[in-house]
C-alpha cells in the first residue's frame, strides 16, 4: 500500500513541475496540496536529498525541480519513501531478502504470485513520469504571480542548505539586478521559464 510519505512527496512534485520557473516556499505547497506543514518539511528534506529538488534562499527563493519532470519517475519517487515496489521483500529487486521460512523460493506460490504482482506495478510506475501526470492534470494551481516578498527570505523549512538556482535540471546564470519582474497585486515573481517538455 503507498505511504502517505510518497502520496505527500508526488503531489509535492506535481505542485513544484506546475510552477516551473517559479521557488515555493513549504507553506505555499503545504497549503495548495492540503498537506500538513510539519510533515511536508520532512518530506521535502527527503526529496532534496535524493536529488529531485532543491532550494535557494533569498527573496525569490524557495523550492524547484532538481531535474526536469520528464526525468521524474513515480516508482523512483515511492522508492524513496517505501523502499521498494514489491509487496513482499523476497519480491523485490532493489531490495531482495529471502524469506527464513522459504524452502524452495522457485516452487512457492507466494513468491511466484507476488513477483508478478511487483512486475506489474513497476511496469506502470516506472513508466509514468511527473510531466505526464501535470499534463493529465491541467487544473493544478499555478501558484505565479502569488509570491510575497517584502524584502523576506522565502521559507524553505528546516536543515536548509542553499545551493545555486537550477530549474527542470539546468543551472541558471544568476539574473542581473534589472531582470525584468511581474508585478501583482503587490506580489513579485521572476518571468517563468518555458517549462520542460512533457513526456
């Protein structure tokens, strides 16, 4: 069964790949995916660590995509959390361990039914990206336009490590003092860079 951890953690993902080109904070992804903010933050950790997002500070900071979301896969993402895709560990591929009961692991039915049950949720996890599930979704919150600055660092949780700006995998060139902002109801946001494409 999937863990709130990666039910949390893709609809995360999904908020960040609808707003490329744009830093959220913890409190604006907390708030547009209805998940709680303690438990966000730890979760966001986790995605940073395992190298799917990153973050900067400052007053456009906040959290992006590491890499594009066609790179992002669903199985990758439950991995993280769960460890692995199988339902019973002598199952897995990632993380295989034989049963201590298991006396002939090629003739016993369970290991057999669930082999075949863990092929078969890999194969459509595995094949189904972070891009596909946002271009499915078109109703997702575009969250540009909403920032607010007011010379405030974003809020990037706690253990934040600051690291240069990269969006959908690129690393930007830092703008110049005179790039061009929008400005809304009082709120500022960079333009937002075309987004990746969509697998």
């Amino acid at each position: 069964m999937l863990s709130m951890r990666s039910k949390y953690a893709i609809k995360a993902l999904c908020c960040l790949a609808a707003n490329v080109g744009d830093n959220l904070s913890s409190k604006e992804i907390s708030a547009a995916e209805h998940i709680p903010y303690n438990f966000l933050n730890n979760i966001l950790k986790t995605l940073r660590d395992g190298g799917m997002i990153a973050s900067e500070r400052g007053i456009l900071g906040g959290y992006f995509l590491a890499k594009n979301a066609s790179d992002i896969r669903l199985g990758d993402v439950i991995r993280l959390f769960d460890g692995t895709l199988a339902p019973i560990r002598c199952a897995s591929r990632s993380d295989y361990r034989a049963c201590d009961d298991c006396v002939d692991e090629a003739t016993c039915p369970v290991h057999n039914a669930m082999f075949e049950v863990r092929n078969a949720i890999a194969s459509v996890l595995d094949a189904r990206t972070l891009a596909q599930i946002v271009a499915t979704n078109p109703k997702r919150q575009d969250l540009s336009g909403q920032r607010s600055v007011g010379g405030q660092f974003a809020d990037v949780g706690p253990d934040h490590h600051s690291e240069p700006s990269r969006r959908g995998g690129q690393r930007l060139n830092p703008a110049p003092s005179n790039a061009p902002d929008k400005i809304k109801s009082g709120r500022r946001h960079r333009l937002r860079q075309p987004p990746p494409d969509k697998a």
